[in-house]
C-alpha cells in the first residue's frame, strides 16, 4: 500500500528522520510507535504532503506519491479542531468538498454517518454547541466521509472519553475489515498494540524494528514460561539441563508460580517431563513480551 | 483551483452571514446619514442653539461704543461704571464677560477681558478682529484714504487654472482634485487596515482551532492563505458597495426631505459662504466644484481607484496573513504589526500633507512608485494628472510587490501555522523564509 524508502528530514538543527523506510502492507493496521520527539508526526505529515522530504522516495500502491494521492488519505492530526462558529454539516460537507468529493455526494454520505453515530440532531448546531466528545465524533466523521484507502491517526485517542474511545475504535476496525489500511500512531505502545497487526519502532529519528506483531513477538521471545503449581510447600525446581528457573517462587491466591527460561535446544516438553514427578501441575504460560517491553528492551541494548 | 474557489466560498459565505457584517451594513449608512442630518441640522439651529453671550463693556475711552457691534451671538453693553464695580458686581450679574479698555491704552494695548471661565477663542478672535480693523481704519483715515477707497481694496479672488491635457486645454480644479485624491486614499487606507487585520485573525482563529492540520492535508497552505485573501476582499467589496448604495438612498431622502425647505438650505449657504470670506478664504461656490469635478477623468480615476484599491490590499493581506501564522494569539501580535502598519500609516500621513501640497515633488514620485506606499500615495496625485509612464511604472512594480509579498509570507505562514505553543520571534521568521518546504 504504502512504501517509505530511505526517507530524510532535516530541521535546522536536528535530523527528525535519519534514512527511514519501512512496508504498509495493504489491508494491515500499522502502529507506528515511538516516545515523543522520535519523528513519527515528521513521517506523517510528509505522508499526508504537508511536508517534503530531503530525500528518499514515498510509493502509494506502487505509483510515486503525488498530490492526486490526497483524496485517497484520510488524515486525524494530533492538533486536530473544527471551526467553532460553523454549522455541524456545513463543517463536514465543506471538508469533504476540499477531499474532492461533490456537495451532493458529501451531503448523502454526512447524513448515512449521522444516522449510524445516532448525531441526527447535530446537523444543524454550530460546532461549539457541542461538547467535546460530539465534537471527536464530527471529527471522525470528516476523517472518513471521503471513503480514503489509508487512514491516518496520529494520537487517535488522546483526549476522548472511554465510551467514545471504544465506539471509535470499533468505527476504525470495521473500516479496515472493509479493506481500508490504517496507519496508528501513538507514545502509548499498549495502547494500540492490541489493534495492530503490523508495527514499526521508531526511536530518535531512526526505525528500530519493523514487522508483523506476532512474528516480533516471537522473535523477541526470549522462551520464558510461568508454572504454577499446587504442592504444600515451595520447591526448588533446578536441576534440569533443559531450563533454569529465574527468581523465587511467588504465591499467587495461595499457588506458587515460578518463572523459568528454557536452554537453548530444549523444548518446554522436556522441561514439562522433568518437573511432571516434582510438582502438582496447576498450569504452564508462555510469557510473550509485550511492545513497550520489546521497546524499552531494545532502547536499553542500542 | 476548484479548491481556493471552495475556500473563497466559505471564507466569503461565513463572513457575510454573521450578524456583524448585517448590522455593520446597515448601521454604517445610518451613520454616516445621522451624521450628515446632524450637520444640517446644526447649521440650521446653530443661532437657537446657543444662547446669546452678554459682554458688558468698561470703556474708559469712550469712543468705542458704536464700534464694537453686537451680533447674532454676542451681545455688548456699555457701562458707565467703574471697573472696580463691575468687577464686583459680575457674579450677580447674569454677563458672562466684562471686557475692560484702559484709558490711556495706545492701539488698545492693556484691554482685558474678564470672565468666570476660560473665554472661548472665537469671542476672543471677534473682539480683536474688532479692534484691528478699528485701529486700521484709523491709521488709514490719518493717512488720508477714505473708508470707500478702502472697501474698494476688498478683492475676492478666485484664480482659474487650466490644464495643457492630449484633448487640449481643461478647466482644472485644484480644490475638487484635493477631495477625490484625499477621499480615495482614506478609502483604500481604511480598506486595507479593516479587512487586513480580519485576514489576520482568520488566520489566528485557523490555527487556534487546530483545524489547520486537518485543511492543509487537503489543499497546499498557499491555497489556503489566498483562498482566505481573496475571501475576505469580495467580503469588503460586498461591504462597501452596499454602503455606497445604502448611504446614497438615505442621504437622497434626507436631502429631500431639506429642499422642501428652500429658505432654510439658502441660509445656510450664506452663512457658510460669509464665514469662509470672513476668513479671506476663496469661497467655492457648489456648482464651480461640480463644474470642475466633470472635468476629472473618470475612467482613469475610478479603474486606478479600483487596481490601487485592491492591489494594495492584496499586497498588505499577505503580510498581514504572514504574521497571523507566526503567533498563537492577537495579543502576540504587536511587535510583528509594528513594521507592517509603519509604512501603512506613514504613506497616509505623508499623503495628506506633503504629497497633496506638492503633487509632483520628489517625495510624491517616489513614494508613488514604491509598492508599500504607492496604493495611497498615487491616488492623491493621480486626479492633479500624472504621466502615463509613471502611472504604468507604479502599476507594474504594484503587482511585482504583490507577487514577492505572497511569497514571502507564503514561505513563514506554511511553517507558521504548524508551529503551536512557541514563541516566535523575528529570527525565527527569518529562517522560516529560508527553509525548503
């Protein structure tokens, strides 16, 4: 869908991406993810052609990004507002008309929107009769109405409120079933990693990691699992050459998990087969690593 | 292109549709009538008006009483008593001056004139004017020339000046060409100023509301900022031409209204005209104007008018667009304003006094070819005529100016408006031209 190559920006006196690239993949939910200051608005807005890169090149389905490309991006700043002092649907319609779409067409689309997101009532209130969180959902409205083929979200759901946050998010993820790409950008890496199928990390102005979630998640496994089992007392369960466990036992509603880290070569079968006369099976996890501490992991080796 | 016309539309369309441009529209014309109706009601009561000032008189010469004369607004008594009585006496009664001659006064130095209250400048000039031409006529008289000699000096000039022009000789007006040059840069002035500044605050408000970043996703900041120009300049157009529509209407009904009052409006004009001789000003009569402003090139008046009008609000638009992306609220934008409103101001001031007493001085020429000043400045001198290459000139370097100010406020209002929450300063701006997009 999207393919970034070896893009740079320079700002007077800081590089903001330093020969960044990295594949959306059509269809995907894509978390572009870094703490602040890493360069992720940078991208997005040479994305969106608010800005241009030094050099590197941008590919939209395979044709060179040009400004015929924008009707096809919906784009939900960060920095994001509406006139106050402007009707509800005059706002909406007038967006949609600059996206290229007709007054007639933004029109019928605006009111199928307003019926689904139950905002029938709004039509013709000015926006700063609204609250705030009738005013995220005109947002949402004009972010979308075009039909764009990508999406992007810069800090989606900072600032809404935990029923709207949940309703939006779902609005999001029925697009993309729909075929829509969807580009997430956030600080909070837990906060999108559960929507995402792909990621990129980007950490001071460079791509740390990029892929899909499970394949990353797999390859930072590092084959730790947590036993808990059922036995009057805490046991010592070294003694294998197949695992070493890390730490003491904790007691957990009154069982005791352990967490132990496989040697490499062994399965957790052979792990398994070895504490299965020892202990009082109460369960076995594997322990997947989530982003932010795949993040903090990767920050700290770099 | 499809894009700025949509752009125009909505800055155009919410503009006109407020409640403010609808009052101001109406309200406009109203005053400018109320003010006009008040004028001649003014100069038609102006005598009922006022009450009529008493001056009591302590002339220790004696000669003067049939001298000093009492008029529609003063009124002079001459009194026998001593000044140290009168002087007493003044707060009970009911005069307003006491005017005091000295006996032994030579050319009537030593007169005072006495009162509870600071006297007006007009009492003060009419009781000197009195006495000048008192002592003149004396003098005169000593010297042996008779008073009819003197009447007969009494000359009222009015010099008519003619201009060598390509359909041969003109009669010239200097005093209607003063009024159009003078009432065309006020306009283009107050243009300028009022819808400058309101491409400011739209573009303040744009950035304030963060919709900024969800527009120019869309259309090219460039687009934005000259959709939001030219918006607002068919704003103030729509705005004006109502005005010139609304106030004629009024004014024609009011004036109506008066002429059925013919021997009211006749008096009037007498008074203005003897207080103009009074002050030995040429007195203009109402038809030598409207002879003399038929004689004024029209077309060329009016379509300068219109280009300067327009090209010069373009010019400062821009600039004034520029500084509204650089700050984050109205308040900030003082010491950005200074260097755009100084030449705006100064070609104003220097307008109305240098330019219009010397239409074709130095100063004149120069100012009305550099772009920042020439959309005022060229309109005062453009009705005492002005070559044809000058006037060219000032257009091309006009439009020139026009196209390098959109650039360069092209260049900070794009960085501009996405810089939130800073403070900028001149520096900083000064980067911003410099930076690839």
């Amino acid at each position: 869908m999207l393919s970034i190559r070896s893009v740079i920006k320079d700002y007077e006196n800081h590089r903001a991406l330093n020969s960044v690239s990295m594949e959306i993949p059509k269809g995907s939910v894509f978390g572009l993810l870094g703490p602040n200051g890493a360069g992720k608005t940078s991208l997005i807005r040479i994305i969106n052609q608010i800005t241009k890169a030094d050099s590197g090149e941008i590919y939209f389905k395979d044709e060179k990004l040009q400004e015929k490309h924008i009707s096809s991006i919906g784009y939900l700043p960060e920095e994001r507002g509406l006139y106050k002092k402007m009707g509800v649907a005059d706002q909406i319609v007038y967006l949609a008309q600059l996206k290229g779409l007709s007054k007639h067409e933004a029109e019928k689309r605006a009111k199928a929107w307003f019926e689904r997101l139950e905002m029938k009532s709004w039509w013709n209130k000015n926006v700063e009769d609204l609250s705030k969180g009738m005013q995220q959902k005109v947002q949402f409205v004009a972010t979308v109405i075009h039909q764009p083929e990508l999406l992007i979200l810069d800090e989606p759901f900072s600032g809404f409120d935990p029923i709207n946050a949940e309703m939006i998010k779902n609005e999001f993820l029925n697009l993309n079933q729909q075929g829509t790409t969807i580009i997430f950008s956030s600080h909070r890496m837990e906060s999108v990693e559960e929507l995402c199928s792909h990621i990129a990390i980007l950490n001071l102005s460079e791509k740390m990691l990029e892929g899909k979630v499970s394949d990353i998640r797999k390859q930072y496994s590092k084959n730790c699992f947590e036993i808990t089992y059922n036995n009057a007392e805490s046991i010592d369960l070294n003694g294998s050459s197949a695992f070493q466990s890390i730490g003491n036992a904790n007691i957990k509603e009154g069982k005791f998990v352990q967490e132990i880290q496989l040697n490499a070569g062994f399965q957790i079968n052979d792990a398994i087969a070895f504490l299965m006369p020892k202990i009082k099976f109460n369960g076995i996890k594997e322990i997947i690593p989530s982003i932010n501490e795949i993040f903090i992991d990767q920050v700290k080796n770099a | 292109m499809k894009k700025i016309a949509l752009i125009i539309q909505r800055e155009y369309l919410s503009r006109v549709k407020k409640k403010s441009f609808i009052i101001m529209t109406f309200l406009g014309p109203l005053l400018i009538a109320a003010m006009y109706a008040f004028a001649i009601f003014l100069a038609v009561n102006s005598e009922d008006l006022s009450d009529k000032k008493k001056i009591v008189v302590c002339d220790e010469t004696n000669t003067l009483s049939n001298i000093i004369k009492s008029n529609t607004q003063y009124e002079f008594e001459f009194s026998t008593l001593s000044l140290a009585s009168l002087k007493s006496n003044f707060d009970s009664s009911g005069n307003s001056y006491l005017l005091y001659i000295p006996q032994k006064s030579k050319n009537f130095e030593g007169v005072q004139l006495y009162s509870d209250k600071q006297p007006s400048l007009a009492i003060v000039k009419y009781i000197e004017d009195q006495l000048e031409n008192t002592l003149s006529d004396q003098k005169l008289a000593e010297k042996g020339i008779s008073k009819k000699i003197i009447s007969e000096l009494d000359f009222d000039l009015n010099i008519e000046t003619i201009r060598f022009t390509e359909e041969g000789e003109q009669d010239g007006n200097t005093s209607a060409s003063y009024m159009i040059g003078m009432f065309s840069s006020i306009l283009i002035y107050m243009f300028i100023f009022l819808y400058g500044v309101q491409v400011m605050r739209g573009v303040i408000e744009e950035k304030n509301n963060r919709i900024v970043e969800v527009l120019i996703s869309s259309v090219k900041p460039f687009q934005l900022m000259m959709g939001k120009i030219v918006g607002i300049a068919l704003v103030g157009l729509t705005q004006f031409a109502l005005w010139v529509i609304l106030t004629s209407a009024i004014t024609g009904i009011i004036g109506q209204k008066f002429a059925q009052d013919k021997s009211k409006l006749m008096s009037i004009e007498k008074t203005i005209e003897s207080n103009n001789s009074e002050k030995n000003e040429p007195a203009i009569a109402a038809g030598e104007v409207l002879n003399a402003l038929s004689t004024i090139n029209y077309p060329l008046v009016i379509g300068c008018f219109l280009f300067y009008f327009l090209g010069g609000y373009l010019l400062y638009s821009a600039l004034f667009a520029a500084i509204g992306s650089a700050v984050d609220s109205e308040s900030e934008t003082q010491q950005f304003m200074m260097p755009v409103t100084i030449p705006l101001i100064f070609s104003f001031i220097i307008s109305t006094s240098t330019v219009v007493n010397n239409p074709d001085g130095p100063v004149a020429f120069w100012l009305s070819l550099i772009p920042l000043s020439s959309p005022i400045v060229m309109m005062v001198r453009l009705p005492f005529g002005v070559p044809t290459w000058e006037i060219i000139t000032s257009m091309l370097l006009l439009i020139a100016g026009f196209f390098g100010t959109v650039w360069l406020a092209a260049k900070i209002y794009r960085t501009g408006i996405l810089m939130v929450g800073k403070k900028t300063s001149w520096k900083e701006i000064g980067k911003w031209i410099f930076y690839k997009n």
